[in-house]
C-alpha cells in the first residue's frame, strides 16, 4: 500500500481496512497531537459518519460532505498549510476544514482564510500519573469513587480484548444505548456504530481494551491506542451507571496501566456538552490542544 493507491481529489472512496499502513506511517512522522490522528479514529468514525478519502499534493485527505459542501479534516502529510491553500485556490468555498491543529493553522495568512477556534472539539490532555495515582486533596472525590466501585468485588481488571470475551464488552454497549436510546439519537447511534466498526476489527486495528469484570460480566471498560511517542489517546469509555464510581474506577486503572513513556493521556474532546465538559475539567487536565475550522475569505 502506498499514497498512489488512494485517488486524486475529487476522486474519492471509502478508507479501508488495508489503509492502515500507510496511515501509521504518516501519522509517525507527524506525531500529532489531535484526537483524531489515527487510523482506528478515522475508520471507525469513517464507517459511522461516512468519511472518505483521497489525496493531493502529496498529502492524504479525509472528507465528508455536509451541505453540499466538501469538510475535510487537516492535511495529513509534512506541509499540511501548504495543501490547505491550494484546495481553496482549486475549490474555493467548497472546501472547508475542521479540527485543524493550532500549529497548522497559524502557518494559514489571515489574509486568506477565516480561522474559528472549535472549543467544543479540544482534546483534554492529563498527566498520567495524575490520573494512575488521584493524589492529593482536589483528587479526593475521584479516589473516593473509585474505592467505592472496588467494593463490588471480586473485580478482575485486565486486557480482556481477546475474541472469546468480545461478547461481554458488547453486551454492556447494549445496555448503555438501551437506555440512553441510541435508535432515536444521531449521536449516540453513530458512536454505537463506531465501537462495533472498532470491536469488529480490533485485531487489525491494535487497539487495547482495559475492562473492569464482575463475576463474569464487564461492567467498564476503556478502548485505547497510541497517538503520539509521548501521549495515548482514549477513544471509548463505558460504564454501568449503576455501579457507583465504575466510571473513574476504568478512568484509574487504565491509566495505571498505560505505558510509562507515555506520559499524556488525551482523552478527546468534549463536543460543547456541559456535563462532560464539567466531568474533564474535574479531573485537572495539563492542557487543552486547540483546534480550528477554516474557510476561505470571500
């Protein structure tokens, strides 16, 4: 696999499985930063949303299409400022980029484009051992829980993303969209089909699963992978609710099992929703990576 077996834009087709290599390649070399960079986020989400891909310039590009209007995510290759500029001199305002990362888009001249900051899509990004060790007094709270949900014992926390155990992660995904209804919300109903697009090709796609298992049934679980040398990134986090402190249980031992040159945990944006934007700041991220939509000036 290599960049001339994807199409030249407009040319177009789905991202697939056998994308994966050259994917990783890419992203190695660009260490990114955004959630989004990597191939497992890009093809589950792309099974999900639709999302396609081609390339220009060198660069490889993954789009969809809203209002008739091609959205793409940042260039993916070493000059991702320099693609961006020439899509908008090919395709003017038919084009148009989302979560582009600050350190592209203040390369773009003001000028030229409009550059909006996305607050609704920062990735939060911890310590590690901030979130492995809960010490301290503003960690309180989340040791608290956590020890509670211990209580409900014996617990098994382990790796258990083997195919003979698949049956249990996806019953707690059942469970979860049953009663938040997944049917009746696009949200929720794409992120379902995203974590079975994941649990269908977990072999392939070398994610790691980190359960918390009660008398044989999951009860929590954390779907994770490499984003950069330095940072991890959490891609699906789910929990019984009616398990007190299950949530920042899976939340703590995940991070105590995260590599330690691994010394960030990006744990994804919190798309402008008010309780899970109040439940990342309660856990005192290090910092926020910022992105932006860009559009070019009329």
């Amino acid at each position: 696999m290599s960049l001339i077996d994807i199409p030249e834009y407009p040319r177009i087709r789905a991202i697939e499985i056998r994308d994966k290599p050259l994917f990783d390649k890419a992203f190695k070399e660009m260490q990114p930063k955004i959630s989004e960079f990597t191939f497992t986020n890009l093809f589950v989400w792309g099974k999900a949303r639709g999302y396609k891909v081609s390339r220009s310039d060198g660069h490889i590009l993954v789009h969809h299409v809203e209002g008739g209007r091609a959205v793409f995510f940042s260039p993916i290759g070493p000059e991702p400022d320099r693609v961006i500029l020439g899509l908008f001199r090919e395709h003017g305002d038919n084009v148009s980029f989302i979560r582009v990362p600050l350190e592209v888009a203040s390369r773009l001249p003001d000028k030229d484009v409009l550059k909006a900051e996305d607050r609704d899509s920062f990735d939060y990004v911890y310590k590690r051992n901030d979130l492995a060790e809960l010490r301290g007094a503003k960690y309180y709270p989340k040791r608290s829980f956590a020890e509670k949900a211990m209580k409900y014992g014996p617990i098994i926390l382990d790796d258990l993303c083997v195919d003979s155990e698949m049956h249990k992660f996806i019953r707690l995904e059942q469970e979860w969209c049953d009663l938040r209804g997944c049917d009746k919300d696009k949200a929720l109903g794409e992120e379902e089909r995203a974590i079975y697009a994941l649990f269908g090709n977990k072999d392939v796609l070398g994610v790691t699963c980190v359960a918390v298992e009660i008398e044989g049934r999951v009860v929590a679980f954390a779907l994770t992978e490499e984003l950069n040398d330095e940072t991890c990134v959490v891609h699906f986090e789910k929990a019984d609710t009616s398990l007190v402190g299950m949530y920042q249980l899976v939340n703590r031992e995940f991070a105590r099992r995260v590599s330690e040159r691994h010394r960030y945990i990006n744990r994804e944006q919190d798309l402008g929703i008010q309780g899970l934007r109040k439940a990342k700041l309660s856990y005192y991220p290090a910092f926020l990576v910022k992105k932006f939509n860009v559009t070019m000036k009329s």
